[in-house]
C-alpha cells in the first residue's frame, strides 16, 4: 500500500475507530493542523514544475466551485436584490441606499470580493502616490475667487477606498451578467448615465460591459419617477390652511463654464446650458414668527401703491451706528487673536480676543 491510498482509506473508511480518529479535522478545534497539514501537501507539490500547474489548476477549480454558489438573491427589493423599473423610487438614490448595495455585494460574494480586493492593493513597498489633477497655484485661485470664478477642488479617493469601489463594482458586474434580476448598479448607473448625456451606442456599450441597464429600463425608470415627483408636487402646490404662504417656484437658465487651466486630451474647458427649477417651501418656524392678519393680499398691493411716492435716502443701505461698532469689534478681536498667538501676549489685554456674539441664523437645511 502506497502513502497516498493510506491517506485516502483513512480519510474515507467507515470505521468507527477511524472515523473518530479524523472527527476534529474539519471543526473550528482542529482547523488548524489540517492547515498546516494542507500546506505541507502543497509545499511538496510545489517542489516539481508540473505540480506546481496541477496545483494551480487544482485551486482554481476549487475557487470556481465557491464562486458558482455565491450570488445575492434575486427576489424582489427591499427583501432582496432586484430592483423594479416600475416601483423605483426616488431614495433608491440616496447614498445610504447606495452603501446599503454594495454591502449586499460584498455579503454574498465575498470570495470574489476579497480576491479583488487584495489583487488591487499596492504591494507592500510601493510608494506610488495618487497623481492629482489640482494643480491651480494659490496666487491663481486667489485671484479667481476675487474675479468671482466659483470652483472645486478634484477629490482623489485613497488607494483604500478605490480598491473597494473596483471590487465592489466588479462583483456587480459579474452578479448581473449571471443573473439580470441583480440590477441595483445597473439601473442606478443607466439612470444617471442618461441625466449625463451619455449617448444611446455608449449605453449600449456599457450594457454589454454590465455597468447598466438598457436605455429602455432607463426610460420605464424616468416615467416612474416622474410619477412620484407629480404626485409630490401637486401635494406641494396644494392650497394649506395650515401655511399662509406658499411655496416659491424657482426656475433659472443655467450658462455655466467649467475653466480648466492646464488642458490635455479630454480635459478642457466646457460650457453647460440647460434650464432647472425647484419649489421652494418656506420655513415653518419662520411662518410661527409672522402676523397671520399682515399676511393679506390687500395689504401687499397697499404696500405696493406707496412704492411710487416711497422717499429713498442713502440711510437704507448703509450700516447702523451698533452695526458699525459691532463690525469694528470683530476686526479687533481678529488682529488682537493673530498678534497674541503669533507675536506676544499681552499682560493686560485691552481687546477681547473673541468676537461679539452675531444674531444666530437656523441652520437647518431648506425644503427643496
């Protein structure tokens, strides 16, 4: 009897005195020395160039196996991962929702998932560092700002996060070229890609790379968006007893330039055209502060009559005396703060280094 068919009687026989001997050798407890035991195997097989390929064949196989039983479920949201051109709604792009997707993916996928991930990472000693593309001198965007040119810095992700996102991508992908019910990337994608410009033959290309969904999804996914947006916005509009004011319709024609100061291929300046409007709902809190009895009509065109004859003096638009004194203490306690942090501190300071307290504004959000 050869080593190998012992090994093999031994782990197959049905003895009961065998059998006990090997209990432990796929449990937590005796984990592992059948690891230890494993790499042994391996190192032998690895001492010969064609054990070295069966091994790799054989791993392979092994991983196919794993990942052949590992994909999300493809029952309907919230439960599961398909998500409905016809039943989507707007927090489907919430960016915790988004978070949500990509737990989902890297839970049920996590042998891909994981090989992905440490494929991606730099190898330990490469000190490959991000290239940023802000390469705007800071006399240059001072003078921008002054000029009143609005702009944003570009965001690289860390080596970190972006290996994660590719991953966590790649896994998408894969689920959904298997499985069309695992859609969550896909729709998210062919919604916004269509919002972009993204043309119909580039779509059709990123759907056969199974970043999105078809142009047909996207569109069925529009409609039904439209339909939550109307309903929300007849609600808005609707007259409230509750609300003496209604809420604004906002609507501005946007000509927009993206400046970009060192130009290579694909990456120049751009000017975007388009037209967007939101409703604007005033502050409740704001509305509790008002006379409801000034909030008439008649009163507005009353004011409105008086604008004519209305004397306007220089007073209107300049500063109060205490807005004047209360501007100058902000100055003050400013340089006294620079001169007693980086110059000296006084014995017997004269100005506060704090500013004056200002009239607090809400600082919640609006409803848009």
């Amino acid at each position: 009897m050869t080593p190998k068919l012992f090994i093999v009687g031994f782990l197959t026989s049905g003895n009961s005195d065998i059998a006990y001997q090997r209990r432990f050798w796929g449990t937590h407890t005796g984990w592992q020395s059948t690891a230890e035991l494993l790499r042994v195997i391996k190192a032998v097989v690895l001492q010969a160039q064609d054990g070295a390929t069966s091994w790799n064949q054989f791993i392979e196989e092994e991983a196919i196996e794993i990942m052949n039983n590992k994909l999300p479920p493809t029952g309907n949201y919230p439960e599961d991962s398909f998500y409905s051109s016809h039943t989507v709604q707007p927090s489907f792009f919430c960016q915790e929702v988004v978070l949500a997707r990509e737990h989902s993916i890297r839970e049920h996928m996590p042998f891909l998932y994981k090989i992905l991930l440490v494929t991606l990472r730099l190898p330990p000693g490469n000190n490959n560092k991000v290239i940023e593309d802000n390469n705007l001198d800071p006399y240059e965007e001072e003078l921008l700002v002054r000029e009143g040119i609005q702009y944003e810095s570009a965001v690289t992700l860390s080596t970190q996060s972006k290996s994660k996102k590719v991953a966590a991508t790649i896994c998408s992908m894969v689920a959904f070229s298997r499985n069309r019910r695992i859609n969550g990337l896909q729709l998210f994608n062919s919604v916004r890609f269509l919002g972009a410009g993204i043309t119909e033959r580039m779509d059709q290309y990123f759907h056969l790379l199974s970043l999105t969904s078809s142009r047909q999804t996207a569109l069925s996914a529009l409609r039904t968006l439209l339909t939550v947006d109307s309903r929300e916005l007849r609600n808005s509009m609707a007259i409230k007893e509750s609300s003496p004011i209604g809420p604004s319709i906002c609507i501005d024609n946007l000509d927009m330039e993206e400046q970009v100061h060192n130009h290579s291929v694909g990456h120049c300046s751009m000017m975007f055209h388009g037209t967007w409007g939101y409703i604007h709902h005033p502050n409740p809190n704001l509305l509790k502060l008002l006379d409801p009895s000034q909030l008439r009509l008649s009163l507005y065109y009353d004011t409105l009559s008086k604008v004519p004859t209305m004397k306007i003096t220089l007073a209107m638009f300049m500063p109060s005396p205490v807005e004047e004194v209360h501007f100058e203490a902000v100055l003050k306690s400013q340089i006294a703060r620079v001169m007693a942090q980086y110059i000296a501190k006084p014995a017997h300071p004269g100005i506060a280094t704090n500013p004056p307290p200002v009239e607090k504004i809400d600082p919640s959000p609006p409803n848009i």
